[in-house]
C-alpha cells in the first residue's frame, strides 16, 4: 500500500487470493510517438553517476569485463551468450564493477514466456518484446529502474524498432508506475488461474499482438 496504486494492487491481490485467478497486463510503447529520449552513455542519479551498458552482439560480450557478464547471466537465469544467440539484447546500468539494474529485450517474432504460465504472445512487426526488467535490492528506490527502461527504450528505438510490448503482475505496484512514467500505455488483459491454467486473454485486434497457450504448459 505504501506505492502509489496500491490500493488497486490490493484488490487484485484478494480477487487472487478469493477466486484463485492471476491477473497480468499487457503494456506497449509506441516508440515512433517518442523523442529521443537520451544519447548518452552515462546517466546521472541523485546518488551518482551510472554507465549504461548495451549488449546485442558477442562481440559487445567481449569488450565487457568477465565479471559483469556473470552477474548479469547469474540473475537472467541464462548466460547473456544464450541470449543474445535467441535474439535477446541485455541493457543495464553498471555502478563501478557492479550491476544496479538490468534488463532484457527480446527481438523474435513469437515470444514464449513461463509468467503467469506458458504462453506464446505473437507480435507485429517491428515489435520487440520486454521480458525481464530487476534492480538489485541496495539500489532500489533511486529511480534506477526508470532511467534504465528510458535508455533501453531510446536505443531500441534507434535500432528501428517501432514499439515495445511487456506484460506486468496487476499487484505489482511498483513496476506499474515505473511503467506508467515512462509513457506505457496498459492495451491487454492476461488472466490465469494460479495453477496455472489460461482462462482469458483480452487484447483488441487492432493492436495486432495474439496470446495464446503454449503447447509446453500441458493444458
């Protein structure tokens, strides 16, 4: 309750807790309505100065120290070799020789997700998917997750990319208004049972983005 929107967050986690239904929405970003929003490969904070860290080749992989790179894979749950070779792009934000915030953003046309369930979300083109966004615990509260979703976004843009699709927990209040801040706009509905079934998807046809089940959920 602390954040902003946590009384909504409430609500959605008793509807959970009652009903046994997960709740997840879908955000985009329309990257051609955007400015640009930052060229610089340093960001500064009311706490200090973090460099901006873009990893889309193997070769960005081999210009960054050893050390990050094994923190960043030890947190994404997949080496940022694996990622990059599946058509994902690893961005953070480095404070000396530690990672304050990371993020990935994956390129495919057809993204397959474990959270809420299994599921497939097909995109449009030009579209790129956000499927990971974590600020270690002594860097939170400093609006490092903003900046970070700020130069990710602008450097995705310049890439050509036109819009950025993410999906986020209804009682997570915090990455909401992260979200909400930065420009996303909420265009979907996702909701699963918390045995993870897929009950209902709701996403106008207009928005050109389809979810559906995925065959290695077993449902």
């Amino acid at each position: 309750m602390k954040y902003r929107g946590g009384f909504k967050a409430a609500v959605f986690w008793i509807i959970k807790a009652i009903l046994r239904i997960e709740i997840h929405f879908l955000y985009t970003i329309d990257l051609t309505k955007q400015q640009e929003l930052s060229q610089s490969s340093r960001v500064k904070s009311e706490n200090g100065t973090f460099r901006f860290l873009s990893l889309d080749t193997a070769q960005d992989i081999s210009m960054a120290p050893q050390g990050l790179i094994d923190q960043i894979g030890l947190q994404s749950g997949s080496s940022v070799k694996q990622l990059i070779k599946n058509k994902t792009s690893v961005y953070a934000f480095i404070d000396q020789a530690s990672i304050v915030s990371q993020m990935n953003i994956c390129r495919r046309s057809v993204i397959q997700v474990d959270a809420p369930t299994y599921l497939d979300i097909k995109l449009s083109s030009g579209d790129a998917f956000l499927g990971y966004l974590f600020t270690y615990p002594q860097y939170r509260g400093m609006g490092t997750a903003t900046l970070l979703l700020i130069e990710a976004c602008a450097h995705t843009q310049r890439q050509g990319y036109l819009r950025i699709v993410t999906h986020i927990r209804s009682t997570n209040a915090s990455s909401l208004n992260t979200f909400n801040k930065c420009g996303w706009s909420r265009v979907g509905w996702i909701f699963t049972s918390t045995a993870g079934r897929l009950l209902l998807t709701y996403c106008p046809q207009k928005i050109g983005i389809t979810i559906s089940a995925s065959k290695r959920s077993g449902y």
